[in-house]
C-alpha cells in the first residue's frame, strides 16, 4: 500500500499492485485496474517512486544494491 493526498488533503492508502496509470494532467490522475480514478497532489514521479520501494519491500523488484564484488 502507498499513501497518496486527494486535492482536499485527505490522505488515503491504496493498493499499489492494482494501479493501472498514472496521467499529469496537471494533477496527477491515478487510474486503478479497477476502473476507478482519483486525482492526487502527488507527480507521477514521486509515485512511480512510492510504487518501486512498495515492489522491493515485498519483493517484487529487485534491490539496487550492489554487492562488492567487482569483475576486472
């Protein structure tokens, strides 16, 4: 789950997984699988990121550390 502010800013959480789009448009319009939208304050940016540390916390990304070794 990811927080997002509704332009009356209530905050509200909801289910990363089921997020089919996101639009600027200014506001940004977030497009569930569902059907359902909602415009939030946040950019799409700022989701997109949300959305990627929500993936690698439950696993479904992969981290972007690195280990030490290196290859020469």
């Amino acid at each position: 789950m990811i927080e997002v502010t509704r332009l009356n800013g209530s905050k509200l959480m909801i289910n990363a997984l089921l997020i089919e789009l996101l639009e600027e448009t200014p506001d940004t319009l977030v497009t569930m699988t569902t059907g359902k939208k909602m415009v939030v304050v946040e950019s799409a940016a700022v989701l997109a990121g949300r959305m990627t540390d929500f993936y690698r916390s439950i696993g479904l990304a992969a981290s972007s550390h690195k280990s030490g070794n290196t290859e020469e």
